[in-house]
C-alpha cells in the first residue's frame, strides 16, 4: 500500500470514530428510515475507501460538507430509481396462454406471400421498390441512411420507393393480424 491510501485508512478512521453518529442522522434526517441511512453511510465509507481522493481531506478526516451532499444525492438518487421500479401485482402472469399452431402458421403464410409478392414486383415497373424495400427490411444493420448512401441515392427517394413497396405489400397480402 503506498503512503496515499494509508492515510486515507487513517482518515477513513477518524471519520468513523468522530463523525459517524452525525452522518447517521444526517441520512436520518433524509430518509426517516433507520436502515436506508445505515446503507447510505456504508456506500459513503466504501465510495471514500475505493477513490482514495486527496481532494477530499480537510483537518485529519474528510470533507463534512461533501459527505452531506453525498448522502444527500445518494438518497435523491434512490428516490428516482425506487420510482422507476414499481411492484407488479401478483395476477399478472396468473393465466398462461396456450401456444396457437394456427396463428403461427398463418403469420407464417403471409410471410411467404410477402416474400412471393416481392418476387412478382421484381417483374413489373416496381422492381426498384421491391428491391430497396427487400434490402431495408431484411438486413439488420441497414438504416435509411445506409442504404441511401451504400447504393448512391438520395434518402427520400428510398424512402419513396420503400413506402411505395410497402403500400402495394398492404393492399395485396391480407394481414394475419386481423
């Protein structure tokens, strides 16, 4: 260990046996809750351990101040997070749903009537259509601006085009979704 985190363990050390009970109530005072501000004081010790920052000595412990706006964040932090994870009810996968053969195979028919009806605009006037809208929807990694630039035309007329598949794809292939 070099001399930085030694004295950074001894600070550590003193801020526990100085100032440990006022940061407890501090986190107290936050949360009103005993064992959040526990936590919140174990994060702040092991935050201070881990960085090692000189920046943050002040006498022979550290920064009190920082270590209220610490604990202050943290706590703020745990609220936003705390939010964002909401509980879901016991009932919400109770039923499970049979798996339907039918419904697989006909989004499985009018997959293969798109794919044929690409094939049939490859014949007609919107061959351009069929082959952007093929090269768009079928590799992964091809955005608009890709595709455009890969092939060397503008992006509105791939979209043109792409629309102008797509349009004649939702006239001729019923829809197993409905």
């Amino acid at each position: 260990m070099n001399k930085v985190h030694l004295e950074n363990n001894i600070r550590l050390d003193t801020l526990y046996r100085q100032s440990h009970n006022w940061l407890l109530a501090v986190s107290y005072n936050f949360c009103k809750d005993k064992e959040v501000s526990d936590e919140l004081v174990g994060t702040l010790y092991l935050y201070l351990a881990e960085k090692c920052n000189p920046a943050l000595w002040y006498l022979n412990s550290f920064n009190l101040m920082y270590c209220h706006s610490f604990l202050k964040s943290r706590f703020l932090n745990k609220i936003k997070a705390d939010k964002r994870n909401v509980q879901l009810p016991n009932e919400w996968d109770s039923t499970d749903v049979e798996y339907n053969v039918e419904d697989d195979e006909k989004f499985e028919r009018a997959y293969g009537e798109v794919l044929d009806e690409f094939k049939r605009m490859e014949r007609t006037k919107l061959w351009p259509a069929s082959k952007l809208a093929q090269l768009y929807y079928y590799d992964e990694k091809v955005t608009l601006d890709k595709l455009s630039e890969k092939i060397g035309i503008c992006k509105s007329t791939s979209f043109t085009q792409i629309k102008k598949a797509k349009l004649h794809i939702r006239e001729t292939v019923k829809s197993p979704f409905k």
